[in-house]
C-alpha cells in the first residue's frame, strides 16, 4: 500500500498531483466528482499500478476510481504534468 498528501489540484482538468513519502509525485486523473483538497491524505494498494485504480481519501473518508497517469514525477515537471 502506497499513500501521500494531495499537493496539487487543476480542477478544470480534474487532473490531483498526490505527494508521496518514498518518491516525486503521483498524477491521477478525475473520473467522477470526489471530494478530495490539498492536504488530504490519500492510499491505494496497487503501488505503482497505471489506469483506471481505486484511492482512498482517509481524510475525508471515501473512495473513488481515478485514472493514474504517472509516478514519480519530480516538482519541477508537476505543473507540467497537471496541465497548469
């Protein structure tokens, strides 16, 4: 199980850069409206698994299925990444 703290939203692209404790950032992709904010912690069990995922907010306590697009991206390419 992999987890991290939301550090980046582009809301209009739907597009979450996650923070992780062991490397760069994950870039996951929106499929339906979650409640998710930076700061929020997020956990998924498929490590490094790309497409279509399930992520926890134990933040906020829910569940939704996202579109990973990549890890361990480095701070310098987040915004390139999240399309800002």
């Amino acid at each position: 199980m992999r987890k991290g703290i939301v550090a980046a939203i582009n809301p209009k692209r739907g597009m979450v850069g996650i923070k992780t404790d062991d490397s760069g950032f994950t870039i996951v992709e929106l499929l339906s409206d979650w409640d998710v904010e930076v700061g929020d912690e997020i956990v998924w069990a498929n490590g490094y698994g790309l497409g279509s995922e399930t992520y926890e907010n134990r933040t906020k306590r829910n569940r939704s299925q996202v579109f990973v697009q990549n890890h361990d991206v480095s701070r310098a390419n987040l915004a390139v990444q999240l399309r800002l």
